[in-house]
C-alpha cells in the first residue's frame, strides 16, 4: 500500500528574514484541506515564512451536472490555477496529483511531491447496510454488500471500466460533486454505494488512515463504511493520493523553499506514472490507471488501459531502477501499445453519434 503522511516529515529550514508567498487553492473543501495542510507544513519548515492562501475557482468546480468525461479533458481544475501563476497572483499552488495534465504548461514547474497518501479506492456504503457482515476480506468481485444489479455512483471512466470487468451486472451511475454531496446522495437513497479516493476520504479526517480494513465515519448527519479495494482489483488513477505543488520555472527562490516537501519515493511514483500517462495521451475520456511503488533501488510499475465497457483490458507490469521512473512510465506504455492497447486507444478517439 502507498506511503502515508506524518506530521514529522518535512525538512526545517530556518529563515533569516521572513518571507511571504501566496498559495492558489480551490475552494473545495478538499483542495483547501489539501492546501492548508501544505501551508502548515511550509511554515514549520521555514521559520518566519508567512503562506496566504487565495481562493480560485475552476471549470471543474463550476461544472456539476455533468459528467467530467463529457466536459472536457485533463485540466479541468488546474486551468485557471495555472494562469494565476503565470499571471504572477500566486507563487504556487497545490493539486491533486491525478488531476493534473501529463505535460506542465511552459515557465511552470512541478517543484514538490510531498509523501502519498493511500492511493486505492474505496467502496462507500451505509453502515446499516452492513450489519454483521464479515468485511475483513472485503472483494469487490463477490461482497454480499453488492447485490445483483446494485445501483453504484463513480464519475470515474477508469473505475467504471475495471468495476465492469469484475461486476458486469452492476447498476453504474454518473455522480457528481465534492465529497460531501456525494456523501449525501448515499444517505438519500440515490445509491447504494459509491466509490471514492481513499487519500480524500483520509485527509479531509472521515476516515483513519492507520486502519487497513473497514473505516467506519460519519459525515452529513448519517454514518458509513469505506471499504479500501485491493489494487490487485482496481488499479489507482495515474498519481492518485499524490500531491503535486506547482511554480513558475524561474522562481527560483519560492522552488528552494518547496523542496522541504518533497519526498523522493512519491516523486519517483509521480513521475512514473505521469510518463506513462504521456506516452498514451490520455485523459478523462480514456480509462487508463497506473500504480508504482518503489522497492529499494528499484520501482515496479503496473499499468492497464480498457475499453469502456470493461470487456477489453490490457495490462502490465514492470520494474525498473530508480534511478529513472520516466524510462520505466515509457516502457511500460509501450509494452501496452505492443499488446493492443493503441487499439483501444483508437476506438475510444472515434467521435460517435
């Protein structure tokens, strides 16, 4: 499983004169969390750094009736972030890895790749619906939680594709919104479950990340269970539980006090999977995932690119010297190509009717 978040990790760096930067953040309230959390960090690492964070808002913020396949590709909610810091309104934003495009537009760096959090994904059900069900070897493919034809929500192409793989008599439903309305939607009765990034769940405090098995929370005045899925079962969107902290490229000032947070391992998982992500050109109208953990000087990468219905998948897997992630995001991609997935890949690019 992927690394967790201490309190303790952050290198300290002590300032001879206070300095103050402006943090872009959008108004989720994951993004804030995510970005206070950075903030917070920043401040312990350099002493007398003030951090003021702005509020931006996204298409992917404003845009919520819709599906975010249908809406447009990655980008959706790093866009508008990354104008500002052209534009010289902010010195460096805070992203959800996995939101973000495979190239970095031009003059902006990813300076920092703080430590991941768990990067599965997790089935969100009532904790009535549990009752004394035996969920310490939780299955996506035979959970008596999941009953033939259940109604289950996931925005996610990536996810439906592999959920139909394993459970083709699923009901699955677009769901929008941030985590709290979604939380919702489950308590009205609009699903049954629903399925959500463990790291989010983690960080905005519902659920212990310390806890492998079930995580009982309660949320919008109901209470339920987070069952973490093996990602021997449903393999992580590219970077998930990873965060990314961006700058302009010639700031070099505002990248020397970032390096405090980064962590080697998460940046090499970054990097890896980023590259296979570029290799395929994919985006929110492609379900591809990828999931790399390092093994001492080494990082196995695993990889699978499917059709939209889940009845084709290629997939992969391969290790490679740490020393150079990309090399290993590359290969891999091309491995997959080699098994059909540019196939697929062309399939899914074909405009339909």
């Amino acid at each position: 499983m992927a690394l967790i978040v201490t309190k303790h990790f952050f290198k300290v760096d002590v300032m001879s004169n206070a300095t103050k930067l402006i943090l872009g953040t959008r108004g989720s309230k994951l993004a804030v969390t995510q970005s206070g959390m950075m903030a917070d960090a920043m401040r312990a690492a350099h002493a007398g750094l003030e951090v003021e964070m702005q509020l931006i808002s996204t298409k992917g913020d404003r845009i919520l009736d819709v599906a975010l396949s249908a809406v447009g590709d990655k980008g959706l909610f790093v866009k508008e972030l990354e104008q500002a810091l052209l534009d010289n309104q902010v010195d460096f934003c805070v992203h959800s890895c996995k939101d973000l495009p495979s190239v970095v537009p031009d003059g902006l760096t990813l300076a920092a790749f703080p430590p991941r959090a768990d990067a599965r994904d997790a089935l969100v059900v009532m904790e009535s619906a549990v009752g004394d069900l035996d969920l310490s070897n939780f299955s996506m493919q035979d959970s008596p939680l999941l009953r033939q034809g259940a109604v289950v929500g996931t925005s996610s192409l990536r996810r439906a594709c592999q959920i139909r793989a394993i459970r083709p008599d699923l009901d699955l439903r677009d769901v929008r919104g941030n985590v709290d309305t979604r939380l919702r939607k489950l308590a009205d009765g609009q699903f049954e479950a629903i399925i959500l990034a463990s790291a989010g769940l983690d960080r905005l405090g519902f659920t212990d990340a310390t806890i492998d098995g079930p995580r009982h929370f309660e949320a919008v005045d109901a209470r339920f269970v987070a069952l973490p899925i093996p990602t021997t079962q449903m393999l992580p969107a590219v970077s998930q539980g990873i965060l990314a902290i961006e700058c302009r490229a010639a700031d070099a000032d505002t990248i020397s006090l970032l390096g405090a947070l980064d962590h080697a391992p998460s940046r090499a998982a970054a990097l890896a999977e980023r590259a296979f992500l570029a290799r395929l050109e994919g985006g929110c109208q492609v379900p591809i995932a990828a999931f790399a953990v390092v093994e001492g000087e080494n990082l196995r990468l695993r990889g699978m690119v499917g059709s939209l219905d889940g009845t084709t998948q290629v997939r992969g897997e391969l290790v490679g010297s740490l020393a150079d992630p990309a090399a290993i995001g590359l290969a891999l991609a091309e491995d997959l190509i080699s098994q059909g997935a540019s196939d697929i890949l062309a399939e899914l690019a074909t405009p339909r009717n």
